[in-house]
C-alpha cells in the first residue's frame, strides 16, 4: 500500500473526521481573531477550517450545495478557490459549448 493511500485511509475511521470536522469548526471560529494580525492570515485559516467542514461533514455538504445553485456565481469562486475537480470540468464544458459570458452573467 502506498503511503498517500494509508494517509487518506485516517480520514474513514469515524473519531478521526470527528476530530477533523471539530478542528474544522475551530479554525472557522478562530479566523476572526488571527485576522487581526497584519497579513492574509485570517483568510487563509477560514479557508483551511471551511475545508475540513466540508470534507467531513454532510450537512456542511447539503448546505454548500444549496448555496450554489441560488449563487451559481459565487459557488464557482468557491469551488475555484478550493481547486475541486468538479470546477475544472464544468469551465472546460463551459468554454466548449461556447463561452462563459453569456452563462455566468446572471449574478
């Protein structure tokens, strides 16, 4: 077995997303008060923190989901930010059948 597939093998024993999906919540809560430091730093612990709640929790999922079918926009900047699978094929669609301009005007 290789190494990466024993590193993504933690993340289905159910008390270690418990710990991961806690963690992820903490460094959400906690983001307001590490952006007060100079820098990007709040952003990029909210970023991390929404990541491991949407990775391991799927309520966080159904909801993330709601919110980007009423913003379809703002959905796509997340899904970029995140680096997803899902939005490199839906921009490679896009710009196949004919641009994003007149697809991605709405909002």
């Amino acid at each position: 077995m290789s190494i990466r597939r024993k590193w993504f093998a933690w993340g289905r024993i159910p008390m270690v997303r418990q710990i991961l999906f806690l963690l992820g919540c903490v460094m959400i809560i906690v983001a307001p008060l590490v952006g007060v430091i100079p820098g990007p730093g709040g952003i990029i612990v909210f970023g991390f923190g929404l990541g491991l709640v949407l990775k391991y929790s799927e309520w966080a999922k159904r909801q993330y989901v709601r919110f980007k079918r009423r913003h379809p926009n703002k959905g796509r900047w997340a899904d970029w930010g995140m680096r997803r699978s899902s939005a490199r094929r839906r921009e490679a669609r896009l710009r196949r059948d004919g641009g994003m301009s007149d697809r991605l005007a709405g909002d």
